[in-house]
C-alpha cells in the first residue's frame, strides 16, 4: 500500500515561527492604533465620539477596530469617557 503525499501538504518544520510573527504584528499595529488615538485625544484635549469616528475613517482604522482600542484604553485609565450635556454626546479625555 503506497501512500502517496501531496504537494499541497508539505509543512515545513519551522512554519509555527512564522506564525507567531503574524500574531506579534497584530499586537505591534493594536499599540500602533492605541498611540494613534491617545494621541489624537491629547492633541484635541476632548474629542467628542464622533469626531474621534471622523478621524479615525480618515486614517482607515474600522469602527470595531477603534472601539477595541478605546475600550483598551480606558481599561488601562489613559483616558476618560464622559456624556457632555451641550454637545449631547460622549467626549474622550486624555487621563
């Protein structure tokens, strides 16, 4: 009985390095969108939600993407979340 291999299915030995380099490339470009948008909230002292979701289309980050990593952020105590009567709407505020 002969077995025949694939050409599809070759593994190479080292190919479970190079997915932990995937994964650390995730975790670099979720600080990297953390420092984006700390930054953002610094420059702006306050930024309300929609003008945060206004940069954040400019810089091409999606919508769950920025949520995520605001609600890292706040998790962390960088920045403060709160409802601002006059505007009607959430304001972010550097910690």
């Amino acid at each position: 009985m002969d077995k025949k291999k694939k050409g599809n299915s070759l593994i190479d030995i080292l190919s479970f390095l190079e997915e932990e380099t995937v994964e650390e490339a995730e975790k670099v470009d979720v600080q990297s969108i953390q420092s984006k948008v700390l930054a953002f909230i610094r420059e702006s002292g306050k930024a309300t939600k929609s003008n945060l979701y206004k940069w954040a289309k400019e810089q091409k980050i999606a919508p769950a993407e920025l949520y995520k990593n605001v609600k890292a952020l706040q998790n962390k105590n960088l920045i403060k979340v709160f409802f601002d009567e006059s505007s009607g709407e959430l304001v972010y505020e550097a910690a």
